[in-house]
C-alpha cells in the first residue's frame, strides 16, 4: 500500500457528500482519473495504484457513500449468492447519478472514472449512461450491470469515449464470464475498448497495471 502522506486529507465535494483523497501535484495537471473502490473498502484501497499512474494526471480517490463496516464502504450494498450477486438497483442507480453530479462539479478536465470490483461497475455505469461527462471508463475486475439497458445512451453519442476491461482467469468472486460479457456488450453498443484477460484471481496484478497506464496515456493523449 502506497504511503498515505502523498494525499490530501479527506475532504467532501460540495453538495454531493462524497469523501476523497487526492494526489499531491508538483504541476498543473492536464487530465483526472477518479478511482473507486469495491464493496467493503475504502478510498485508500486504491492508492497502491494511483502510484503507478502517469504524473500528469491529478488523482482523486473516492469513498463510497454507504458504510458497510468500521471501516468499510460500498457504492451499493451486495450478496453473493448461488444464482449470481444480488443487490439492490435503487442504491447503485443513486451512486451512479452522485458520482455523475461530483464529476460535474469539478473544474473541467478530460477525465476517466475508473474501479476495483464494485467500484469498476460504477465507473461503467457512469460512462454508458453520461459518456460526455468522461473521456472513458475502466473496469478493473468488474462487470456491468444488466439492470442498466434501459438507460444507456445512444450509440451516437460513445463517438468520443473508450473504455478498458482487465479480468483475471482465476477470478472466484466475479467470474471471467462477466467480463466476456462485458467485452461483448460493448461491442454491441459500439464503445471502442481493450479487454485483456491475466493469470490472476480477484485482485490487481503488475503487468494489468501497466496495460492500464498505457491505456489511460492513449486516451488522455497525455503523450501529445
């Protein structure tokens, strides 16, 4: 876990209640990535990998707003069981429009919303239900929600987004079939992405991290 000294203490968002941390800046930044984290974590659970990330960009971890634990969060409450996870919609759907508001209320950069797990459910809910609020989206051993068909957007409007799916073979908790979903379903609603399978289980792994880094270079056009 990255030292937690390189962020700013926590702060809320204006109106919107979310709490998060942000990346110490040596220089303006030219784009944001907002990372979210799984069920039962919390904003520090992903500072491991805003290290790893490129300097030029301002990094904001968030905190999910429902308290499942001491100190532990959730985007939406969740049981895993038999026929698949279950969980309630009505708290997903109102995470996904929090975290629409708190991008919104940032000062303007090209941004990507990017998460573990729960958190990389999020962040594909935000980008094919408001793609013009981000550059693109990154889920990171998670799936998509199929209660969301009703509510993605056009294909017209995904001219300007990407997105990047990472899954591990070994993953017992989301198993692959949901990122092959994932893969799939985005091909059908015409959002170009990269989809890259690792001998992992449920968890973040060194090369994923680099196909990340890359990724996230190519669609900021940090390298320009």
């Amino acid at each position: 876990m990255k030292n937690l000294n390189s962020f700013t203490g926590a702060l809320r968002q204006q109106e919107t209640g979310i709490v998060f941390r942000s990346r110490d800046q040596s220089s303006p930044p030219r784009a944001r990535v907002l990372l979210l984290h799984g069920v039962g974590a919390n904003e520090e659970n992903l500072a491991s990998v805003a290290a790893t990330l490129p300097e030029a960009l301002e990094v904001l971890l968030l905190r999910g707003p429902i308290q499942v634990g001491p100190q532990g969060y959730a985007w939406y409450q969740v049981n895993f069981t038999s026929n698949g996870p279950a969980f309630s919609f009505e708290q997903a759907d109102n995470s996904r429009q929090l975290l629409c508001q708190f991008i919104q209320a940032l000062p303007p950069l090209p941004t990507v919303v990017a998460g573990f797990s729960q958190g990389g459910i999020m962040s594909s809910s935000v980008g094919v239900t408001e793609p013009e609020l981000v550059k693109g989206f990154a889920i990171l051993s998670g799936r998509m929600l199929r209660e969301l068909a009703p509510h993605i957007a056009p294909r017209e409007r995904f001219k300007d987004i990407s997105a990047f799916i990472a899954h591990g073979r070994r993953d017992g908790v989301l198993p692959i079939d949901w990122a092959k979903e994932a893969d799939a379903w985005l091909d059908s609603i015409g959002v170009p992405h990269q989809t890259h399978y690792y001998d992992m289980a449920h968890e973040i792994a060194p090369a994923e991290l680099d196909d990340f880094s890359q990724w996230l270079s190519n669609t900021l056009q940090l390298s320009n």
